[in-house]
C-alpha cells in the first residue's frame, strides 16, 4: 500500500446562536444559526432576517477571535 498526501474534511459541530460567515458559494456571506440537526443546519440572515434551512454543507476552515459581524458590504 503506497502513501499519500490526503484532504480530510469534518462538518463543523454548529450550535444555535453562532454567528458564521461563509467564505464563498451561493450561500456566502454572514449568518446566524439557529439550529442544528444530525442532517440539516437553520440559519438567519442578520440583515434580512430571513431563515433558511439546508442539509448540512459547511466545513471548518478557521476561527477569527474578535472579527466585526455582520461586516459591511
């Protein structure tokens, strides 16, 4: 068996009330959780405050101390 340089990715444990942003895609921008399931995660937008529920897609990259949320477009 040969070795080799492998990318492992873990979904991020979120928990209701974390403010996230995510970094790129459809869904990018910042949001707040609402809930999470096994499956699926709820979140809310800060401006709009429109919820929205999808099956679980994000995954941890880094964690910022003390960033400014929502940032302004």
């Amino acid at each position: 068996m040969e070795n080799h340089d492998v990318i492992v990715f873990e979904p991020y444990p979120f928990s209701a009330g974390q403010k996230i942003n995510i970094a790129g895609g459809p869904r990018k921008g910042d949001w707040e959780v609402v809930s999470a399931t096994e499956k699926t995660v709820k979140l809310r937008c800060p401006v709009s405050f429109r919820e929205f529920e999808w099956d679980r897609f994000c995954y941890v990259v880094r964690e910022e101390k003390g960033a400014p949320w929502p940032k302004k477009p």
